[in-house]
C-alpha cells in the first residue's frame, strides 16, 4: 500500500522562517510578520509569537509544543460565525374605541 503524499514530501519552509533559523535570534523577542499559511512550524519556533495575516488583519498566536508539523494556516482563523441580530419589531398602541 502506498503512502499518502503527506508522509513522504518534504516540508515546506518560507524565506522568512530560513532567515529566522540562521540567525537564531533568542535574545529578543522577535515577531514574524507573514502571509505565507502553507509553511510548516518548524521546532526552533516554540514559544514565538507569529503574526498571521487572515484576510484583513495580522493575527498574533504564539506557537506551542502541539502546533509543531502542522501548517501556519490551521492556526489562522479566516471565517467569523454568522452572526445576524434579531429585528426589533414594532410595537402597535391599540387604542380602545369610545
């Protein structure tokens, strides 16, 4: 039987996250700015804070020790839940006819 793809390819690594491994910069608290969601979370990236971009804003999440080999994108919330507010609706005065 053969191996889903998933197994075997190699994982994938952006610019941004080869810069950050040869500098390995722990010092400072440094922020990744990125809109790259199909890069793996590398190890040398447990408790960074990463900033995701989502469609119109930049998301911070900090990477844990369960985030590492998944994609950055599963962390990235896209989608709000509809939400739709119930309409107010007019109350009618009866007036009482004399």
């Amino acid at each position: 039987m053969l191996n889903k793809r998933s197994h075997w390819k190699i994982p994938y690594l952006s610019n941004i996250f080869l810069r950050f491994l040869k500098k390995n910069n722990n010092k400072k608290k440094l922020k990744i700015k990125t809109q790259n969601r199909n890069s793996f979370i590398p190890s040398t990236l447990l408790t960074k804070t990463l900033n995701i971009y989502n469609g119109k804003k930049y998301q911070p999440i900090i990477i844990r020790k369960e985030m590492v080999g998944h994609k950055i994108g599963e962390f990235g919330i896209t989608k709000i839940l509809g939400y739709k507010p119930k309409k107010k609706r007019k109350t009618q005065v009866k007036r009482k006819k004399n």
